[in-house]
C-alpha cells in the first residue's frame, strides 16, 4: 500500500433517489476501489443524500480538451432544428 | 449523587451506554487528527454513531431509573467507578494502528453482542440493538478492511499492526469474562450468555487476521473488571475531560 499522498484520485457519482441517474458529488483518494466506496459513503451520504454509489479512478475518465470546446460544441449552436420542439405530443402522452 | 441501580436491566442499559459511550468519545479525539481527511470523517461519523447509540441507551436507562434522571445526568455526573464499560474500550488511541486494532476487536464482539440482544426478551431494548445492527457491519466492515490493508500492506503498516494487536489482545478476554451485569442480564433474558460468543468472535477475528496474512496472538488474557467499575488509569483522564464541562457550568444549555 502506498502512502497516503500517493492514493489514486476516485470520482463519486451518487443516485439520490431511486429513478434519477448518479449525479457527480466529488472526489476523493482511496488506496482501492473497495475503500473509495466506503470512503464515500463517508464523507457525501453522511446526511442521507444517496441509495446508490458509484465510484470511479479518475484517469479512467477520459475527457473532453478545454481547447477543442469551439470544434466540438459550436456547430451545434445554429441547429436549432435538432431540439425536438417541431412537433406536437398527443394529450394522451401525458409528461415526457 | 449516587447512580449505582441494583435494577439488572437499568444496570444492563448503563454498561452498554458506557460501552459506547467511551469508545464514542476515544474516536472523537482523532477529529482533525485523522491520518487523511477521507479517514478523518470516517472516524469522526464512527464516533457519532456510538454516542448517538449510547444516547438511546442512557435514554431508556433514565426513563426507567424515573425521578427526574436524564441521559446527561449518566453521562456526565457518574464517577469512574460508576461507569461499567470494558477496559478495551478506554485504552488510548495510539496510532492509527493501535484504533484501528481495538475497533476491529471490539466491532467483532459488538456485533454478535446485538445479534444477541436483538432476540432479548425486553423489546425497547431489542429495538435499539436492531437499528444500530445496520451502522455496527459497516463498522466491522470498515475495521477490517483497514487490518487487511495494514497486514498486507507495507513492512512497516505489517510491523505496525502486528504490535498493536499484541498490546490490545490481552484486554479482549474481558469480552467473555461474566461479571455481575452479564449474569443478571442472561439470567433474566435480557442479553446473552458472554462465554456463548468466544467462539464465534474467535471465528470472525481469525478470517481477517489471516486474510490481512497476520498471526493470532498467542498471550494470556488480562483479569479486568471495567464491568464491575474497575478501571485502568486511563478512564479517570477521559471522564475529566469529558466531564469538565457540564461540571464547570452545570446550568450550560446547547
């Protein structure tokens, strides 16, 4: 087991409440996967915030270049057409 | 003020509110000392549990005693001999070693102790045991994990380890050692028969021990009788700091 200073960083995800997705909470460091989850039952569900845990290395993540923010995401600002707001629901539907 | 019941299951309520009481307090003094800060709130939200649990305790313990008694009162007002807790429970943190080999000792214990106190036949206090059955396995789990790691870890967590639970070891023949209150409570079905959960103690100890690759220890046990209100030196320190307060201000308020 390495030194405190050393633990690998773990991302939490945390589901609040049954039927809602896991939420990013936070970080933390952990020497395992197995202390990263009690670690986190720990410090974010201490006042009852969760029913579910998911905790995960955090370079595992694989993330997107602050720098490649214009190529990747600005084409989509004038497609107005790909927000699903040009047809009607049926009543019958009820909440989407 | 004297608070010695002769009642078995007022006294029965009073040892296991100490129990937790000290152990609760013990865990308390890493707060802000924790080796990192995950571990720092780890073992303070241990430290709220066992006091929030010998609160139910010295809740129910005050409500039957009547006349007026309240949980602070046995909290605060009790002097070292009153108090009825093992000597495990007392002895000093150490370093993270020395708490985490005490924890994990006395969760083994504690969780077969309210495994059998779920089944008593005094329901207010079955139902204590219950609820506090849920954060108990997580903190037999979170001990354990953590002598697994140390055992297994580097040569000097294995070093550190191994020594503290030598110097702990000989304190947890107390466990299964029956004083008064035990034979009061068995006999009246309130708790268990202590001498009954040596063996399974033994078992759940000796899983993790060897999975942690560390060895049992092989020493006599101590003679003690917290139980019986007698103490090592290191209860008279706790209760003085823990009892200042209230004693300096008795009219204090939250």
């Amino acid at each position: 087991m390495s030194a405190p200073d050393q633990w690998p960083l773990w991302e939490v995800f945390v589901r609040s409440r049954n039927g809602l997705s896991h939420k990013h909470f936070g970080s933390l460091h952990a020497p395992d996967a197995d202390m990263a989850l009690k670690n986190a039952r720990d410090v974010y569900t201490r006042r009852s915030e969760g029913t579910s845990i998911w905790v995960v290395q955090s370079s595992n993540i694989v993330a997107s270049a602050p720098d490649a923010k214009e190529v990747l995401f600005t084409p989509s600002d004038d497609k107005v057409y790909r927000h699903p707001t040009f047809y009607q629901i049926p009543d019958e539907v009820g909440h989407m | 003020m004297k608070w010695d019941t002769c009642d078995p299951s007022e006294q029965y309520l009073l040892h296991l509110g100490d129990d937790a009481l000290v152990l609760g307090h013990r865990l308390s003094e890493w707060c802000g000392h924790g080796p990192i800060l995950e571990e720092d709130i780890a073992l303070s939200n241990l430290a709220l549990d066992l006091v929030g649990l010998a609160r139910q305790y010295y809740q129910l313990a005050a409500k039957r005693i009547g006349a007026g008694t309240t949980e602070d009162q046995l909290a605060y007002w009790r002097g070292e001999r009153d108090f009825k807790n093992h000597v495990l429970v007392e002895q000093p943190n150490g370093d993270f070693a020395d708490t985490m080999a005490r924890q994990f000792l006395f969760d083994a214990f504690h969780l077969l102790q309210l495994e059998a106190i779920e089944q008593s036949n005094d329901a207010e206090l079955a139902a204590i045991a219950r609820k506090a059955l849920k954060e108990t396995t997580y903190h037999a789990q979170h001990s354990a994990e953590w002598i697994v790691r140390m055992g297994d870890g580097t040569d000097e967590s294995h070093r550190r380890i191994s020594s503290a639970l030598l110097r702990i070891w000989p304190f947890t023949g107390e466990f299964f050692l029956p004083a008064e209150v035990d034979r009061l409570a068995a006999a009246r079905g309130l708790g268990p028969d202590v001498q009954s959960l040596r063996e399974p103690w033994l078992e759940l100890v000796r899983e993790v021990i060897a999975k942690a690759q560390l060895s049992l220890p092989v020493m006599p046990q101590k003679l003690l009788r917290g139980k019986s209100g007698i103490h090592s030196e290191s209860l008279g320190f706790l209760l003085a700091e823990m009892q200042s307060l209230p004693r300096a201000y008795p009219d204090a308020q939250w």
